[in-house]
C-alpha cells in the first residue's frame, strides 16, 4: 500500500482516538450526559473498512458509532454538538451518542438496539437493488449482536434475495460485561455465515492495512456479484463498555496484553521503520488533531440546545 495512504490512514485513527479521549473528559465534566460507548482500540476496524469503500456506499453501525461517523466524513463539530445534545448537532441533539446521523454523508446510522442496523442495512440493500444502482452498504455489529435473532433473519433475506451487503462483525470479545465464551455456542462468528451461503472471512482488527485490503477485495465483488459477504475482524475495547463501566469482568493483564497490538502503534512504528514518519511528522499531525477537537468542543459548547417547541418534531407520533 502507498504511503500517502498509509499517513491518511494513520491520520484518521489518530483523529478518532484524540477525539474520543476529548469526549471521555467532556463527559467527566458533565458537557455530556446519557449512554456514551468509545471506540479507543478499535479504530482500525472503522478506519480501514470504511476508507475501502467509497463515498457513495451506505454505513450503518450501533451505538459504539463516534468514531466510525468522522470516519466516514461526518463533521467533528456536529458529532461533538450531538455528543453535547445541542441543535447543532447531526442529529439535531435529540439523539446523542448513540444515534450520529448524516443522510448527506450516507451514513445511516447510529442505532441503540443491538442488532437493529441489521435488518435497516437489508431494507438498503433491496432499494439499491430495486433501483438497479451499484452502492453498496457496509453494516458493522458486535459479537453481542451475532447472537439476535435479527442476525439470522437478515442473513437469510440478504443472501435469498442477493443484496449487496457486506456485513463486518467487530468482535470485540464482550456484550458489555458478557465474555463471548460464556454467550456464544461458537467464538468464529464469521462461520455462521455459511449457514446462508455466504462468504465469509476472518481478519485482524487491529491491523488497519490488513482491514483496508480485506475490505476493498471483498467490497469490490459484493459490488459486483451484487451478493452479501461477512467479515470478522477480531478486535479489542481498551476502555469499558460504556463511560461508565467498572470493568470487573476482565483482568487488567489481558487488557494490557491487548494494547501492546494497539493498531496506532503497530502503523506508527512500521511507519518510521520505513523512514516515512518523522518526529516532525507526527507532531505535526498531532497539532492537526488537536485543533479539530478544540474546535469541536468549542462549536459544540457555544451551540444553543434545542429549543423546547421542537421537541415534538422529527418524531413519528408528531403533535398530541
Ligand atoms: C436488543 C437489545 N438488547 C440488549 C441491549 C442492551 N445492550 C446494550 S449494549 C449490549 C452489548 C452488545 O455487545 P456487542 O454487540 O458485542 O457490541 P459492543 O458493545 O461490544 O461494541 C447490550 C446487551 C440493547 N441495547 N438492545
Ligand atoms: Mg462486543
């Protein structure tokens, strides 16, 4: 792979992950209230998959969804605003930090049900289809997910009806404080897929090259073939399930036997290894980071909150 891309690459996990921690402190300072679930340690998954796709293929994720939104251009300020419940944000802060929206951007979502993005990425996948267009949707879920029956069902419809869907299972280990060995019958979900004749593949999750790739061969014959595929990139949560979390349900010496392949790093050093990162470099890339967050802060926080009239709009049950 070239370096350019490689940079570009580094750059965006870089963003997410400074982004992250920015929201992490925004929350301790009370800037932010509800359910908030970050990404730190999986950025390679969102990053590699969804630069291998291209800008007019749809995303649909769950709740665990800040990272894989900027990943996908979403505005930083607007994710920052919604984190913050302000009017500005993407979802005009009504949804927050589960439910980043941006049809412009085709990202679809942002959903709070586990498994729920499933079966919305089928209803894409068929009007893509009835529209005879060559979009193409990249639905991620956890390994929690893999066991909803919305899994199965949408594995079956996506396969019977030939749909462009490339689903990509983050498995992460746990469903919140649920190890997989004590939730799942087996730990390669990817396998589950061959019970629908549907390709399947395994990659690792914390290897943003080998995300990248594997997604774009696999995305290129979805596109092609116009048939689902699955892959599972094996990855790791480095913070808890949610920003309020105690973790008593992991040892501290596998979270750290984890980070020592933080996906960062990894590229990091083989980045400098090959002489195309600097010190200057990463510093300078730092220093970018830094001031999009500190600009999406500072947008956020200057944000009005929705004004109370509007909270009976963009609600299916309208006014009562
Ligand atoms: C249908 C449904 N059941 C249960 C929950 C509660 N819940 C929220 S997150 C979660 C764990 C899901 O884990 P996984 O799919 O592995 O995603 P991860 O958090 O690891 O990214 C559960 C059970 C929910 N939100 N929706
Ligand atoms: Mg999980």
């Amino acid at each position: 792979m070239d370096s350019d891309l490689r940079l570009e690459l580094y750059r965006k996990m870089i963003l997410i992950r400074r982004f992250e921690e920015k929201t992490n402190q925004m929350y301790q300072k009370g800037k932010i209230t509800g359910f908030c679930h970050l990404y730190i340690g999986e950025e390679a998954v969102g990053v590699g998959a969804i630069s291998a796709i291209r800008e007019t293929d749809y995303v649909v994720t769950g709740y665990r969804d800040h990272g894989q939104a900027i990943a996908k251009g979403v505005d930083p300020k607007r994710v920052m605003a919604e984190l913050f419940g302000k009017e500005a944000g993407v979802s005009k802060g009504k949804g927050g930090s589960m439910h980043m929206f941006d049809k412009e951007k085709r990202f679809m979502g942002g959903d709070a049900i586990v498994g729920g993005d499933l079966p919305l990425a089928v209803g894409i996948g068929f009007a893509i289809k009835y529209q005879k267009i060559d979009d193409i949707v990249l639905c991620f879920f956890g390994d929690g997910a893999a066991n909803e029956g919305a899994f199965h069902e949408s594995f079956n419809l996506a396969s019977l009806w030939n749909l462009p869907v490339l689903f990509f299972c983050e498995n992460n280990k746990y469903g919140m404080g649920t190890s997989i060995e004590r939730a799942s019958s087996i730990e390669d979900l990817a396998k589950r897929a061959a019970c629908y004749n549907i390709e399947w593949q395994i990659i690792d999750g914390m290897d943003v090259v080998e995300v990248y790739e594997a997604t774009r061969k696999t995305a290129g014959r979805v596109r092609s073939q116009k048939r689902p595929e699955m892959i599972e990139a094996k990855t790791y949560r480095f913070k808890g399930h949610s920003v309020a979390d105690p973790e008593v349900y992991r040892t501290k010496e596998e979270v750290e036997q984890w980070k020592v392949r933080d996906p960062i790093d990894r590229l990091r050093n083989k980045l400098k290894g090959e002489g195309i990162l600097t010190d200057e470099k990463i510093k300078q890339i730092d220093d970018e980071v830094e001031s999009v967050c500190g600009e999406a802060i500072e947008f956020a926080d200057k944000s009005p909150f929705p004004p109370a009239s509007a909270v009976c709009e963009h609600v299916y049950a309208g006014k009562f």
